[in-house]
C-alpha cells in the first residue's frame, strides 16, 4: 500500500504575510481609484495605460494573493 504524502501548507507567518498584502493591496487600488488627481491619469494616458487599468491589474493581483491563501487552508 502506498504511503499517503502529508498536504503542504503556507505557514502561519506566510499566510498572515499574504493575507496582509493583499488587503493592503485592494485597500490602496480603490484609494487610488477616487483620490487620483486627474493628471496622473493623462500621464498614464501618454503613456499608453489609462488609470483603470493599472486599477484593475492592482486589485486583480490582490484577489489572487487572497485566492492563494483562502485556497491554501486545511479542510
């Protein structure tokens, strides 16, 4: 019979790390969302981004840091 490898898991310091991150992260890109002065998004315009989209790539990594930890807990 073959031995049952145990699960890995983040530890405790790891998880509390990226759970932190995250919400720091998601915290930030809705702050920049309705705080940003309008200049910074015609700068981002010169430079081929608009401002939504640095917003939705920045909360878009700060769902998947949460997915990662929140998928990561023992049953």
């Amino acid at each position: 019979m073959a031995q049952q490898q145990p699960e890995k898991h983040f530890s405790a310091r790891t998880t509390n790390t990226l759970l932190s991150a995250s919400v720091i992260i998601l915290i930030a890109s809705v702050l920049i969302r309705f705080l940003a002065p309008a200049q910074w998004d015609t700068q981002l315009a010169a430079m081929g981004f608009g401002l939504q989209q640095v917003v939705l790539v920045l909360m878009g990594i700060g769902v998947f840091l949460f997915l990662l930890v929140a998928f990561d807990q023992p049953s």
